[in-house]
C-alpha cells in the first residue's frame, strides 16, 4: 500500500522465507508487518507454512 514489495525467496521446514523491498525494506515497523499482517494472512492461506521470516 506504502510502495513496499515482499519477495519469496524459498520455502523450508513449513517456514516461508520473504526480502521486504522498496518502502517495507527500510521501515522501522517492516516487522511488525511481517508478523501482523504478512504471516497472519499467508498462514491462514496456507496451513503448511507455520511462520514468515525476513532475509
């Protein structure tokens, strides 16, 4: 929404693990969207993945 962008970069052990680019690279609240609405959204999306973690 802010110009941000999430890039996947790989899946493993259930993890998925994204690079926040653009506006969401250097955020100071990047993490809190990881958590809050990023890993919310693609756990509940997808109940194989159990967390999202930044690269």
């Amino acid at each position: 929404m802010d110009g941000g962008e999430v890039w996947l970069i790989k899946v493993e052990g259930g993890v998925a693990f994204v690079q926040m680019l653009g506006a969401c690279g250097g955020c100071a609240m990047a993490n809190a969207t990881l958590k809050m609405a990023i890993e919310q959204t693609v756990t509940a999306d997808v109940p194989e993945i159990t967390s999202v973690e930044q690269v």
